[in-house]
C-alpha cells in the first residue's frame, strides 16, 4: 500500500501537574507505576529505553519514579544542566522536562526527528502564564497549549480513557493542575479529561445476582443532600425500585452514620411504601440478610464474603463511601473484597467537592434526577472496564447551556454558570473569551451587526473589555439596569444580557418566543444560590433549563468541549464559583447543557509527512495499487504518469500505450479500436471511462477519475485511490508492462 507518511514518528505525552509522577503521587494512586511504564512502553514501541530528565523539579526527580523505570529495564539519568540541542538528545529514545525552560525549537526537531518528549506543567516555575508561555511554540505545533492559570484539584481523579498509556490506570493522582488545551481539533493528539466516578451500579441481568449501587460521598443521603439537591427524594426512591423491581420493599441500615440514619432518608422510604429500619450491631449473617430486599451500610466494617453471597443468592446492597471511617485508606480496604468480586473498587484517597454536581446518566437509578450533592468524596474505580455488568458513573457541572429552535420565529438564549466569565478578570484568564463573546453576538444576529442591551449592574456585564469587544466587533452596547422593562422595550434590541436583578420572567418569555436573545448569568450570590434559581426558574422552565439552587467552587479556567457555534475556537473560559445549570428536559432536542472539564492530559503522535514520492502501478494486476491519504486533513494530490504499457501480446498485433490508453493510439488504431469498442465497451472494467486508461477509484465515494496526463485530485483523511488501468476485466493477465506515477501534495 502507497501511503503519504513514512512509519518513523515521534509521540508527546503532556501532564497538567508535576504531582503525579512524585512519590507522592506513587503512593496516593497505586497504579502510577502502570502508567510510568506504559509511557516508556508506548516510547519505544516495547523495547528497553534510554531516557534523561532535564529537569531538577520534584515531579521528575524523586526516587519511586527512578526505580520503576530501572527495574523495567531503562536507563534513566537525571541532568537538568546536560547540553540541550538535537544531536545530545537524538542519544535518548525520550526525555523528560518540565519547569526549567528548553528551546522549543530543539524539541520540535527532536519530535520531528522520532525523538519521544514528556512534558509536565503546573510546576508553578515563574507562575502559570509564564509556564504556558515558554513551552507555547513546541506544543503549539503539535495542536496543544497549556492554560496560563492553574486549577486547584488535591485528590485521585477516575481514568476513562482507552489510550495505551492509561492500560490498567485507574487513577492519578492531582495537586495543582495547569489544564492542557487542544488548539488544533483536526490534529492526530487527543486531550484526555477526566473526574471523580462519584456512583456505581452493577447488575447481572439473566441472573438471580442481586444489585449493588456504591456512593463516593455519604453526604448525599443526610439531610442536607435532601436540602441542597432536591431530586435526592426522587434518587432514593429510584434506588428502592430498581432493587425490588417497583414492589414495595425491605431495608435494613447497617451503620450509625449520618449518611444513612438521618429524618428526610428514613421519611421518603417510609413514604413510598417501603420499610425502612436501622441497626448498625444487629447480626450480619446470610441467613439475616436475606430478610431484606436490600441493605444499606457504610463506615462501619462488615464481613465481605457475606455481602458477597448476599448478593450472588439475590440480595441488593447499598454502600457509601467518604465516611472517613477509620481514615480514607482503611475504607477502602474494608470493602475492597466485596467490590473487585463484582469489578470495583474504592480509591484510598478522597476528593473535595462541596456542591452540587449535575447527573448525565439515563441509568434507572438516576431517572429524573438533575444533580445531588457532594461534600468529600472517595472516587469509585471500575476494575474490568471489559465487563459490562458494572458502571461507574462521573458528573460535572453544568457550566453554560444554549437553546434555540431551528424552523420558528423564536429566538435564542445562553445560559452561563457565573458571572466571572466576562468580567475583566475573565478576559485577562482565559483570552479566548473575546472570542466567545463575539461568537455569542454573531450567534444571536445571524453574523450581523446588532444592538444589544445590558440590563444588570453586576460586574460580570458591566466591565470594560466586554463593551469593547462587542463594540470593536460593530455592535451597539448599551447599560441600564433600570430601563423599562416590557416586550416593546426588549424588541428594539436583537438581544439583552442580564443576570443578578431580578426581571420579568413573562416579558422574558415573550421576548424569546417572539425573536429575541437572551445572555443570562447565574452564581451572581444576589439574594443567594437558593433566591437565584428561584427569580430565573419560570422563564428557564419554559425552555427545558433551570439553575441549580446551590453553588459550587470552581476558580479556574475550564477546558470547552464543545462544537456549538458559540465555542467555535474557544479553548477555555474562566469560572470562579458556578451555579450549575440543569436539563429539566433532556428528550427535547431545542436546548443543550454544556460541561467542561480540565484536560489533565494530552498525547500527541507526529507523522513526518512526505510530500511527494512514486509509485508503480503494473498492468496485469486487476486489483490495481492503493494510495492513501494518511494526513488528518483533506489533501490535494497531484499525479504525473509516466511510461507504457501493452492490452495483449505485441505478436498478436497489440501495440503500446500511455496512461491516456486509447486516444494514445496512432490515428488508425484509435479508428479501429472505436469501432470494436461500440460492441466490446460494455466488458471493460470500467464501462463508462476510455479503455486502456489509467483511472483512480476512490474507495469510498467511487468517484472514477482519468488520469491521462498531470492529474490533481482532493482526497480527505483517511480515504484510498486505487490506481488501475482500464482493460477487459477477463485480459488483465496477458498485458506486459507498467506505469509510473509521481505524485506531490499541496
């Protein structure tokens, strides 16, 4: 097969945070050694390696990461001070640096090059714009950046993805991260993002196994998960139902926890119908256990083996997790036994989350269920990620959403989490905002120039730089909170802004139905997160949203994920304490909630393009010769043929001819030939084309094309051409010779 790339290729792994590959890291998330030998595996391609760290940072230079690569075979050195240029590190199979800068022109020729290159950031190294900066040009020409502020995380993060350097990873641990952004989506590097796995479930249909739901937080179920998330009645009740089938049922509470044996808990199961009693000491046998459709425990240790039985004879089981029980390690090792039997596992670590965090699962359990709340969390891992049984469930907050209604007069409406993401801090943390801010404009007016009006005095719509995006971008901006406020007021503008100060959610609504754009900004703290919700809740009911009534800590730049036209080359927005945004409609197709994550790590793999080359395509092959567009982009190929070749045997009067066949012909032969051909076309390969040609098919599409002479074709990635000449599909055997085709991309 003729390909566009040669087989010798450098790969990029980025880390957001130097804590990971410390010792700290090693011990807080065990499979960090799993993932420091997948990293050099995926280097060499499985060979032993030769590495050197240029870097004195701790993330680097600490011992646990030194002996995991020694006692896997590589040479591994350490001197941040070692000549830096191509030929010293064209010795290495890869090297390793974050915080002290490097050229990174000598880096991208190293990639170039084969050279292999691990990156860390958030090393706090001259502060985190100064950090994104000097590693900006290298990973810019590989599609990525680092954000120029960092994220406070402190705790194991779930690893979802499938990539090779994350085999066997559950979790990694995080301190300070500095988030990686994708500048090129077309590219051949992924950003992987990952968060807490915060609930799991496992059921084996087909069996008479019961069913388990394990919870990371058990602040979910106290009374203040009831008070702060009010769909957590809705989650208990789902829960009891997914475990008797919709009977009525029996449950038993071992634990003293507050998580488990607080009032809201114990009414909204006695209210459906269930009974619901508690004792942390009665007996924990098999032959108790199965009295009760379901037990609920956590904290205090109970015999796994039991739980086991009682789940492989029918039995269903609720665990919770962040107890603190004993410390977070311990909790994890008690219940260790009963979990990996059924392919999960609790992380010995936990995670701060103190809000409210929506859920995106349609699982049972979560049936009309927007968001619950967290306060500390020990994060759930899947340990057979192949078994299909088991889930592991993540949720985020909802930082933006967006409605609109193709094919009808009504207008549309951007829902933002915070107000800080056009504030001026915003603009100066995450530059992209300007861009997001004129995308919402062009978005709104249809990529005309329009007249908005602001009708808050909230700094998050009041500031300089906004004004003077919408105002450079050629709109009309104006202010005033305490203009009137009715429907032929708002239909002079193409769209208001406005967030905090309460307004009338009716005018709103009319306004939107008639036409009209709304911005509207959440977690303003104005009457607080509960008052909030409550002032925009009947105009955002109305389209299939709501806010959250409690706020969540975020104070970081979060990466944008999505391809609505309001992210359009926007990598991340900064966010300084969010509202989540719900989705109280999410079969209607009109709206979207947005979540967003921190891209914590990246991967890259250069392919050193070849931009011309040559290939023979011999006469008396019916399957012709492949060439394929192995770029990740369209490509425009240009193709020169060249050379002769013979339709049958010279002695039986068959004469040569170019790529353009027949009408290469003398004039005589091309007569007789096109005479013969009136009655012999229709068994040629390809009816339609000139005979003798040379023709590239696309796999794909099936498009013909002639290739006569000089030929330029546009091939996207990942498409083939098979070049062929054009014979009798039954002759191909008896032709002599072949072509030569130069090609070259542009």
């Amino acid at each position: 097969m003729q390909t566009n790339s040669e087989p010798q290729q450098g790969k990029i792994v980025v880390a957001t945070d130097e804590y990971t590959l410390t010792d700290t890291g090693f011990v807080r998330a065990p499979d960090t050694e799993i993932f420091v030998k997948n990293i050099a595996n995926w280097f060499t391609g499985g060979a032993k390696g030769k590495f050197h760290v240029y870097s004195s940072n701790g993330g680097l230079v600490q011992s646990r990461l030194a002996k995991v690569m020694t006692d896997a075979g590589h040479t591994w050195t350490v001197n941040v001070g070692q000549k830096f240029d191509l030929a010293t590190l064209k010795q290495y199979n890869g090297i390793f640096l974050g915080a002290e800068p490097k050229d990174n022109q000598v880096l991208i020729d190293y990639v170039k090059a084969g050279g292999n290159v691990y990156l860390m950031g958030g090393t706090g190294y001259g502060g985190a714009e100064n950090e994104a900066k000097q590693w900006k040009t290298f990973l810019n020409e590989f599609g990525l950046e680092f954000s120029p502020h960092y994220n406070n995380i402190d705790g194991n993060l779930v690893i979802n993805s499938s990539h090779p350097i994350f085999a066997g990873v559950k979790c990694l641990f995080y301190y300070g991260a500095q988030p990686i952004l994708n500048t090129n989506a077309d590219g051949n590097h992924q950003v992987f993002e990952s968060d807490p796995g915060l609930h799991a479930a496992f059921e084996n249909p087909g069996t008479t196994q019961g069913k388990i739901v394990v919870s990371a937080d058990e602040w979910v179920l106290c009374d203040t998960g009831f008070v702060r998330a009010p769909d957590t009645e809705i989650f208990v009740q789902n829960i009891a139902n997914w475990f008797t089938g919709g009977a009525k049922g029996k449950f038993h509470v071992y634990s003293a926890n507050h998580g488990l044996i607080q009032s809201r808990l114990a009414k909204a199961m006695t209210n459906a119908g269930h009974t619901w009693t508690v004792n942390v000491s009665q007996k924990f046998d098999l032959a108790t256990l199965k009295q009760y459709n379901g037990v609920f425990l956590g904290a205090e240790p109970k015999d796994n083996q039991v739980l086991i039985d009682y789940v492989k004879s029918g039995g269903n089981v609720y665990l919770m997790a962040g107890t603190g029980y004993g410390g977070y390690e311990n909790e994890a090792k008690q219940w260790k036994t009963f979990l990996n039997e059924f392919g999960l596992e609790i992380s010995p670590y936990p995670i701060h989350i103190d809000g409210n965090l929506v859920i995106t699962s349609s699982h049972p359990i979560f049936a009309g269920v927007k968001c619950l709340f967290y306060y500390v969390a020990q994060p759930i891992l899947n340990t057979k990620p192949d078994v299909k049984n088991q889930q592991v469930f993540h949720s985020d907050p909802g930082l933006y959403a967006a409605f609109e209604n193709p094919g009808t007069q009504q207008g549309k409406i951007v829902v933002s989490a915070d107000e800080y993401p056009l504030t001026d801090v915003g603009f100066v943390r995450a530059p992209d905002t300007e861009i997001f801010v004129k995308n919402i404009a062009n978005w709104f007016t249809g990529g005309a120039k329009g007249k908005f009006h602001v009708y808050s005095a909230n700094h998050g719509l009041i500031q300089s730089r906004l004004a003077k995006a919408m105002t450079d971008a050629g709109h009309t901006w104006t202010v005033n909170v305490g203009q009137k406020f009715d429907l032929a007021t708002l239909k002079q503008y193409n769209g208001v802004f406005l967030g905090a100060e309460p307004k009338d959610n009716q005018v709103l609504i009319d306004y939107v139905k008639s036409g009209g754009n709304v911005y509207l900004m959440g977690g303003t703290g104005y009457g607080g997160g509960e008052n909030e919700a409550k002032q925009w809740k009947t105009f955002l009911n109305e389209f299939g949203l709501e806010m959250s009534p409690y706020y969540i800590n975020i104070d970081g730049n979060r990466t944008i994920n999505s391809s609505h036209p309001i992210f359009a080359g926007v990598k991340c927005l900064y966010s300084y304490v969010g509202q989540p945004i719900l989705n109280t409609k999410p079969e209607a197709k009109d709206h979207q909630v947005f979540y967003s994550d921190p891209g914590l790590y990246a991967a890259a793999v250069y392919n050193r393009i070849v931009t011309s080359g040559q290939f023979e395509v011999k006469s008396n092959l019916d399957t012709g010769v492949e060439f394929t567009n192995t770029q990740t982009k369209e490509v425009s190929y240009t193709f020169v043929p060249s050379g002769t070749w013979i339709p049958g045997k010279r002695e039986q009067g068959f004469s040569e001819v170019t790529a353009a066949g027949v009408k290469s012909m003398s004039p005589e032969l091309q007569t007789m030939w096109n005479d013969l051909l009136k009655d012999l076309q229709k068994y040629l390969k390809y009816p339609n084309n000139t005979a003798f040609a040379l023709l590239a098919v696309n796999k794909t599409t099936g498009v013909v094309t002639e290739v006569s002479a000089a030929t330029t074709i546009v091939v996207k990635p990942g498409e083939t051409l098979v070049f062929i000449v054009n014979d009798f599909t039954t002759d191909y055997g008896d032709n002599i010779g072949s072509l030569t085709v130069n090609w070259s991309a542009s």
